[in-house]
C-alpha cells in the first residue's frame, strides 16, 4: 500500500517556506525523499531511519515519527531550483521493498 | 560508471504484441526494482528482487513478468500489451540495507495503442 502524501501541490514564492507530509498505515523502518524534475528520472535527498535523528542539509530537511508513522519534509527559504515533485519512499518488514507515495508537486516562482 | 541504464527510451506498441524491457546497473547492487509513473497516482511498484534468482511482486503486478538471473540485469516483460499499460517506466537498485539510496535508469515511456 503506498503511503499518502500532502499536500498534492505547493505554490511558493522564492524564499517561502513549505512542509511536504508523508503517513503510513504500516510500522516503518525508514522513509526515503527524493525529487524529480520535469522530464528526468527521481533523484535522491536523504533517508530517515526508526530510531534516527532528524536529517538536512543546506535548507531542506525531515523528520520521522515513528509512533505516528509519519515523516515531513521541510523546505526552507525556497529557491528556483525547488520546483519538482517531491516523493516519500517507505521501507517496512519486507527487505528490499520500498513503496513511493503519489507526489506533491512543488512550484517556485521569483 | 553507468549506474542504471534502461532500454529503450521510447516505445510504441499495438495491443496484445509483446516486449522486454531492459534494465541493467553496474553497481553490483543486490536489490533492484520495477516502477510505473502515471499522472497523479506517483510511482507504483510492479516487481522487485533481493538478489539473482529472487523476485516478488509489488502493487501492481497484474500483466507484467520478471526474472533475476544475474545480479546486473532485472527484464521487465509485458506479455500481452494493453492500452492500461501505457506509462513511464522506472528501474531504480540499491545496495541491501534500509540506509541505502535508490539509483533510478532514465525511464522508458512506453505507449500502447
């Protein structure tokens, strides 16, 4: 079942912030980010582990709950270069298994 | 290195003809995956494999095969096309492990007419 992403779209102007939420009905052991541009293939922004700290680097980073099952990802003082659709990947008991959400889709305007 | 490498890149195909698509990675990575991306319904995992010789099925399995006989190359085989099929496919590996980053091929776009 693949996890359920919100909001399904973000509107900002750069500099703004946004928080992209990522829920699971399964126990998780780690949630996954990555971005994809128009056109290209999903590219890798971190993991988040149970029993992890939270992660970030330059001005995105995440959480993960994992009483909640939940991650949120937080994008800080957006730029141009943001704009993309941000997925959550979720990794349960099944090794190997790694399950995306249905996106949300950012935009950043000057 | 060429990381995940899919072929084709651009496909057509007539209802109930056949095909394979390629995926193979040179990072000797055990685990690799299928995935189709649709407009809002985000990427959906058909196949995926621990390692050669190993494959179960994912969300959506329905209408497609695969097979793991090296730890290089992960087919997808459609064996009966259909217009539903008609997606962007995605092959992603990683290394075993849950703190392991997935490397995506390029996609295959594929049509079904």
């Amino acid at each position: 079942q693949q996890p359920v992403q919100s909001p399904q779209a973000v509107i900002l102007r750069e500099g703004e912030d946004a928080v992209i939420n990522c829920s699971s009905s399964k126990a998780l052991y780690s949630v996954h980010w990555y971005r994809q541009k128009h056109g290209e293939a999903p590219v890798f922004l971190m993991i988040l582990l149970k029993g992890g700290e939270q992660k970030g680097h330059d001005k995105i980073s995440a959480s993960f709950n994992e009483k909640k099952q939940q991650s949120s990802l937080y994008l800080t003082a957006s730029q141009l270069s943001y704009s993309g659709t941000y997925f959550c990947g979720t990794e349960s008991t099944s090794y190997g298994k790694l399950t995306f959400g249905q996106g949300t889709i950012l935009t950043v305007h000057p | 290195n060429a990381g995940v490498t899919q072929t084709p890149k651009f496909q057509v195909l007539k209802t109930g003809q056949s095909m394979t698509l390629q995926c193979a990675q040179d990072m000797n990575h055990e685990y690799m995956s299928w995935y189709r991306q649709d407009p809002g319904m985000g990427l959906r995992l058909i196949h995926y494999s621990v390692g050669a010789g190993i494959t179960d099925q994912g969300e959506v399995p329905n209408g497609y095969n695969v097979s793991r006989s090296t730890t290089e190359d992960f087919p997808l085989r459609l064996l009966s096309a259909a217009p539903s099929q008609t997606s962007v496919y995605f092959c992603a590996s990683r290394a075993p492990g849950q703190d392991t980053e997935a490397f995506f091929g390029q996609g295959t776009r594929l049509t079904v007419v």
